[in-house]
C-alpha cells in the first residue's frame, strides 16, 4: 500500500505504480518513490493538490491528470526518498 507522509503517515488507496510520497508542505515539494525504485522530486506543488492523493479511487490515475508534466520533475538518482 502506498503511504503518503504530510505531517504524519497516511495510508493511501493500493497503486500498481506509486509506493509512497513524501511532502513538505513548507516548502511546496513532492518527492515519489514509484514501484519501479525511481525517486522523483516535485516543485512548486500545491498542498491541496497533494491532499487530493487521499480522496482519489485511483492514485495512479490523479497522479497522471495532476503531477505528471504539470510540475517541474526531477529524477533523484541513488536517493532515501526520506532525504
């Protein structure tokens, strides 16, 4: 199950693709460790956008309408997403 950490952990909907998120809602960034192992980091991203993760059916799916070439994305090679 993918978890979601905004102040605390939070348990999200099963995903095929994300296996957790990390965000820092001081200073707006997102980081996603996909199942795949990639870390991904993402600027400039809305705290509501990423409560939006809680209330979607499928985090994949809000993921690719919300995220995904929407915000700046870096790829964190040999990264703790927890860093």
């Amino acid at each position: 199950m993918a978890t979601l950490e905004i102040r605390k952990s939070v348990k999200l909907p099963e995903s095929s693709i994300i296996e957790k998120l990390v965000y820092d809602k001081e200073k707006c960034t997102l980081r996603i460790q996909f199942e795949s192992g990639a870390v991904y980091f993402y600027k400039d991203v809305p705290q509501n956008i990423v409560k939006g993760f809680c209330k979607a059916p499928s985090i994949g799916s809000y993921f690719v309408s919300n995220i995904k070439n929407k915000f700046k994305a870096t790829k964190i090679e040999n990264s703790d997403i927890e860093k």
